[in-house]
C-alpha cells in the first residue's frame, strides 16, 4: 500500500470485530511508527498497550461510569467552545452518523445508547494509549499526534482499522489503575485497534473534508 493509498483508505472504525491482534503485530506497527519526528528527537511517547483481561476490566468499569453517568474528565482538557465554523462541521457530522443510525437528533434516549459504543471502546480488542510527561508543552502534544496518525496508518499495512478517540481517555483514572501508569503521565490519546467489521453500517460512512481550494492559500506560484 503507498502512502496516498494509506492516507485515502483509513477511517474511524466504530465497530471491531472480536478477534484478537497479536503482540508482534503491534510491536512491528508501533517500531515502524515510532519513526515519527519530534521536536529535537526528544522521542516524548511512552506507549501502554491494553489487550485481552486487562482490557476486559477496563471496558467494565467504562461502562459502569457512562451508566452512572460520570463526569468525563481527560488529562488533556477537553475544549470547552468551539469557534463556529468548526461547532458548524461538529453538528454536520452528529447529524450525518446519527441519520446513518436512523436516530432522530432530539431522541436524547437514543443517542445515549448510541454513545453507548464508544465506552464499550467499539467492541475493539485492543488498545493504544499514548501519554507524555505532564510537563511538556503543547509541542509535545504535536508529537503526540504524529506518532497516532503514524500508527493508524502503519495499522492498516496488517488490515487493521483503527480509531482514535477522547472517549478513550476520558476516565483517566481507571486507565492509570488498569494499567499502571505513572502519576506524572499525562494520558493524551487512545486508539483503538482490531479488526473492522466492514459490513456494520458505522463502518461504512466516510467523513467529508474541506474543500482543499478553500483550507490552503499560495502566493508567489
Ligand atoms: C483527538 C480525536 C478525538 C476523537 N474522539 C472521538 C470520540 O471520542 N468518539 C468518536 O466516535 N470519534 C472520535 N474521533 C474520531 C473523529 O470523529 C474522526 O477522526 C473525524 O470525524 C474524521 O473521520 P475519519 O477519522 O473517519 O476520517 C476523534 C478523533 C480525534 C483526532
């Protein structure tokens, strides 16, 4: 697969099948995609990897605090506003899933249980968080995004789907538990991994973008 392939055929995969991933998939997929650059080569990422029990308790205790309805509350502040434009591309894209999922935009109780699938982490068998030292600037973060995109890409040399998801890291304290993370981690991001159920309808939406004519502006060509 070359690279605009790659770039053109990944998507958020909202529903994994259950089959597992082995260990030196992942390895292979994080060594290639570790090749990311960082600011100075400071190499920011420390990768935690949560498969099969430990991901099972996780998921568990997810879906106990979205039922109790727990606050969610990432390392990494989640922003509060949005400017219009981008609340504008928010609400098309609610729209545009929640009609895939003939769900009407005021059937909160509906919605609620479509939500349901991100505390069950998407029915993934694994998952890629990735944290930095709580010290670290929002360069760091940058860093951060490089390595996730790298991985999702590389993921798909072995037909794996991948999402990345703010739900994933929203109950911070869990994950620490779980997987014995140390305080002064910042968790930044999850990424789901596994194997894409191709044929759930989630699966085959594919988001629109910005016309390019309008995001990037050139003088002097
Ligand atoms: C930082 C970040 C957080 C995201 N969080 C979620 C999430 O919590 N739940 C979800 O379903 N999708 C989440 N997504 C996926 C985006 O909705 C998705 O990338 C976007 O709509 C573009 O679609 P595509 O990835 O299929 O190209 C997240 C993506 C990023 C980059």
């Amino acid at each position: 697969m070359n690279v605009t392939e790659a770039l053109n055929s990944r998507y958020s995969t909202r529903a994994f099948k259950p089959d597992p991933v082995d260990r030196e998939t992942i390895l292979k997929i994080l060594e290639a995609a570790t090749r990311a650059p960082s600011w100075a080569n400071t190499q920011p990422w420390e990768i935690f990897v949560a498969g099969g029990e430990a991901l099972e308790r996780l998921r568990q205790g997810y879906l106990a605090n979205f039922k109790k309805d727990v606050p969610r509350k990432s390392d990494l502040p989640r922003p509060e506003l949005w400017i219009p434009a981008h609340q504008k591309r928010i609400e098309e894209l609610g729209t545009k899933r929640f009609g895939l999922a003939g769900i009407k935009r005021d059937d909160k109780a509906a919605r609620q249980a479509f939500s349901e699938a991100n505390a069950k982490f998407f029915g993934a068998p694994v998952i890629i968080y990735l944290c930095m030292d709580r010290t670290l600037t929002p360069w760091s973060v940058f860093d951060i995004g490089m390595l996730a995109q790298s991985i999702m890409l590389e993921a798909q040399e072995y037909n794996l789907g991948s999402i990345p998801a703010f739900m994933l890291v929203s109950y911070p304290e869990l994950i620490r538990e779980e997987l014995e993370i140390p305080e002064e981690l910042s968790i930044i991001i999850g990424i789901a991994l596994g194997y894409s159920d191709t044929q759930h309808p989630q699966n085959k939406f594919r988001s629109p973008r910005r016309d390019i004519g309008e995001v990037a502006r050139f003088k002097g060509f």
